[in-house]
C-alpha cells in the first residue's frame, strides 16, 4: 500500500541505515535545525520542549531557503503563510457573484504561482548543486589503479579483531 501511495504522489522513497546519521544529511541538519529553534524557547530542565514544537515547525515552514529561494509553505501552497488573525482584518464583501469571479481569478492566479515557484526553486535546486559539486570537485583526487597495483581492502570483522589485508589486483 506505500509502494503504491509513493507512486501514485510521485514521491521516491529512499532507504536509510539505522543509527547512521551520515546515511541521511538532510534529516539531520533538519533536527540540528529544529533542536536549535527550541532551544531558544525551553526552559532550563527542557522539560516543556514538546509545546513548542509546532510553533518552530511552522517557522522553518515560513522560511525561505536558501537553495530553492522560496519558503517550503509558498512552495506547497502558492503563496506565503497567513496567520489566522490576518484573516480579521479583511475586509467582507456581501456579493456573492463578485467573490465566485474572485475566487476563481484567484485559483488561476495561485496555479500560475506554483508552477512559476517550482520552476525557479528547481533551477535554484540545480545552480545549488552544481555549486556543491564544484566544491567537492575541488578537493576530491581521482585515483587511478592499474592492475598489480596494492590497495586496501576495507573488510569489517567483529569486535576486538582487527584485519587490515592487502590485495593485489
């Protein structure tokens, strides 16, 4: 039943190690994020972490990042975040054919939004990347190995035994 959900949202479900915290980067600055979002609010035995939680969550959601230029909230919605109390301070209009028109002029202009929001955080998305990479090209040096070259073999073994082999290839 996932496997078909996963499909049918186009979501591309990926496998972690367990107690691995290098297999998912981005999870984990999401947490170190998150961590230091509340430890702003908590008190001093951080025993009342939990209520503030949703607060920071809606924050990160409200943010824009840095790699896409867009807040997650805009990306998904099509428009920035409005808290409840926001809603008050508009004005009520009483024609119902006038706000059928605005609504509708609304719903292209937000569709139009969206599509014009995920085209620009997909090209932010690739320049980031692409910045990243030549970053990592910079400090990375492809070996070349010909055959009777030695190499090490990394072969984990159980605890307290300790191998280190040497193979020619």
């Amino acid at each position: 039943m996932i496997k078909e959900t996963c499909k049918l949202l186009k979501i591309q479900k990926l496998q972690t190690s367990s107690y691995n915290p290098q297999a998912n980067g981005v999870c984990e600055r999401m947490h170190k994020l998150l961590i230091d979002m509340l430890s702003h609010f908590v008190r001093k035995d951080a025993k009342n972490w939990d209520e503030y939680v949703p607060y920071a969550v809606m924050a990160y959601g409200a943010m824009p990042h840095s790699t896409t230029k867009y807040s997650p909230y805009y990306l998904v919605y099509g428009r920035e975040m409005r808290l409840p109390i926001e809603d008050d301070w508009k004005p009520s209009g009483d024609n119902v054919d006038t706000k059928q028109n605005e609504h509708e002029r609304h719903v292209r202009e937000m569709a139009k939004r969206l599509r014009e929001a995920n085209r620009t955080a997909g090209q932010q998305s690739k320049m980031s990347h692409d910045t990243a990479q030549r970053y990592y090209d910079r400090y990375t040096k492809v070996e070349q190995f010909k055959k009777g070259d030695y190499v090490y073999v990394h072969n984990p073994v159980q605890k307290g035994k300790s191998k280190e082999i040497f193979l020619s290839i």
